[in-house]
C-alpha cells in the first residue's frame, strides 16, 4: 500500500511504514522504518518504544558512503506528535530524522540511533517524501 503523504494525519493508524525522502539540492535519500502504528490520537507528544526501528541514508547513488543506523534509546525511537501539531509535522524517528512541515526537516547526532545520516545537524528541505506500509507476504 502506497501512503502518499501531505502530512503526518495520513499515517494514522498505519504500522510497519518506511518513510523515504529526497532532499532538496542533493542527490540524497534519507528515511526510516517503523514497525509501530503512527498514533494520530494523542493530546500531548508521545515518545514509543521499539529495538526495530533504524533511520538511514543513500548519498548521491554510491553504496558504499550509505548508512544505516539502528534505534539504540528504545525508549525514544518514535514520536508520535499531538493532534493540535499534525498539521505542520510529519513523522518523528526520535530525534534522529523528522520532519517540521511537508518540506523541512533535521536530522540530530545525539538522537537515539546509533550514528548520525547527516554531516550536518542544520535542517534541510524536501523535494517531497513518501510512506510505504511493508506487508508481509504470506504463502
């Protein structure tokens, strides 16, 4: 299933999602996966708690510079963002990618995974992102 999303509201409900991202400039492709349902109902934001979770990025189509980096403060893998907030933020993967608004997001080295996907903790811009559920397949 194929969540195209304009805001965090369309995740709502939605578990085992991968979030993938172009930024705006580059060549790179930044994401994450989560195995927990996006949580679209709370009244305050709201830290859950998963060992599955990782965040990674694809530079400029080279392999061997990619990262992948696995959630290593459970306790703070996934934020799910209050009611009141969705309209401008997207998905939180703690603080190791997220998003503001549909366009700009940051990346944090002291976030909660194992390593930083980005030499620079500044935010950055989106050309645009996609969530994809991942359904297992069944024989």
């Amino acid at each position: 299933m194929d969540l195209h999303l304009k805001h965090f509201g369309t995740c709502h409900g939605h578990a085992s999602t991968v979030v993938i991202m172009k930024v705006k400039g580059t060549e790179e492709i930044l994401g994450g996966y989560n195995p927990l349902i996006w949580n679209g109902n709370v009244n305050i934001n709201k830290y859950e708690n998963t060992n599955d979770s990782f965040i990674f990025s694809l530079k400029n189509g080279n392999i061997q510079n990619s990262i992948l980096s696995r959630v290593k403060i459970p306790a703070s893998a996934i934020l799910n963002i209050c009611k009141s907030q969705q309209y401008i933020n997207g998905p939180y993967f703690g603080h190791g990618l997220y998003m503001f608004s549909p366009n700009y997001c940051a990346s944090n080295y002291n976030s909660g995974y194992e390593e930083p996907i980005r030499t620079t903790e500044s935010g950055f811009l989106i050309v645009d992102y996609e969530v994809f559920k991942v359904i297992k397949k069944t024989n």
